[in-house]
C-alpha cells in the first residue's frame, strides 16, 4: 500500500472536513432562527438550502449554493421569493461543448427565458409562485449560435459550442 509520507491525503481530507463542518453549523443557525422566528405561514414554506462541492482543477473545493434562502451575517433566515436552481456545468471535450444542467420543477419550456453575454450565462423562469434566476459566470468563449436548449421534466439542458481557438499559421522568413 502506498504511504503519503508529506501527509497531503491527510491534509486534503482535513480541509474537506472543515468545509462540510463550517456548512453544517451554518445550516444550524439557519433552521434555529426559523424555528425560533415562529413564522410558518404558507407564503413562506418550504425553505430550503443546499449547496454543491466540487473539486476545481488547481485541486480545491468549489461551493456552489442553491435555495431559496440564505443565511445572513448574523445567521438569521433572509427569504426570498426567487429561487436558485441547482445548476451543474461540465465541458465535454470531445465534442468540444459546454453542458449546462439545472434543475427547475414546476413550470414548463414556455416559462423559461436563456440569455448569453460574453462571460455569463443567465438563467429565469416563472410561473405562478415558481420563480427561478441564475447567473452563471463562463471563463469559455461560447458560440451562442449553435446553442440548443431542452427542458424535460424538470430539467433544463443547454447544450453550447465552445469557440475553437484561432491557430496562428507560421512561416519561417529565410535570412539574407
């Protein structure tokens, strides 16, 4: 079996640890200060929060919230009526396309409104008292023209064509 004699196995779990300790003790004052507020009118139910971890490739961790409420700096429950959805993103390389994923129950194709400007990708949808908005910050050029969209229940899909690079054609120049 392998040894990690520099401890960076141990390292990178402790982090990972501390990360998932630091949320859980957010999400506790969070639930304590709606429990504590009384207020459980149907206007303001359900809450809910989460947030996704993932690796980034300089190896740290990405936070990646969701919900429709936040946690204020004094912990207290700040609601609002508009709702973050889940969103995934990844780059399939070998058809040179960047995948947006985000989950949307509760309203169909014709709710839905995707926008694209250079570095960010916006996200809205409504219907009755379901209202999504993100805005997904993009460090790829995309080619908004060969986007295609799908939303099958539940779930919104853009599907985007990264711009290929420009390659330069040299010419070596002969000395005289």
């Amino acid at each position: 079996m392998w040894k990690d004699p520099w401890g960076f196995r141990d390292r990178f779990f402790e982090q990972i640890d501390r990360e998932f300790s630091e949320a859980e003790d957010m999400l506790n004052r969070v639930f304590r200060t709606v429990r504590e507020s009384g207020d459980t009118g149907s206007e303001t139910l359900p809450y809910y929060y989460g947030y996704q971890i993932t690796i980034g490739p300089e190896g740290k961790p990405h936070i990646r919230e969701f919900g429709n409420v936040r946690p204020s700096a004094k912990g207290l429950v700040e609601q609002s009526t508009v709702r973050q959805p889940l969103v995934d993103t990844s780059i399939n390389e070998k058809e040179n396309i960047m995948i947006f994923t985000a989950e949307m129950p509760g309203i169909t194709k014709e709710d839905v409104k995707v926008t694209m400007e250079e570095g960010l990708v916006t996200i809205h949808a409504e219907k009755g008292n379901k209202k999504y908005h993100t805005e997904l910050p993009v460090n790829k050029e995309l080619d908004a023209d060969s986007t295609k969209a799908s939303y099958i229940n539940g779930i919104l899909e853009l599907r985007i064509q990264l711009k290929k690079p420009i390659k330069s054609k040299s010419k070596e120049i002969k000395i005289d």
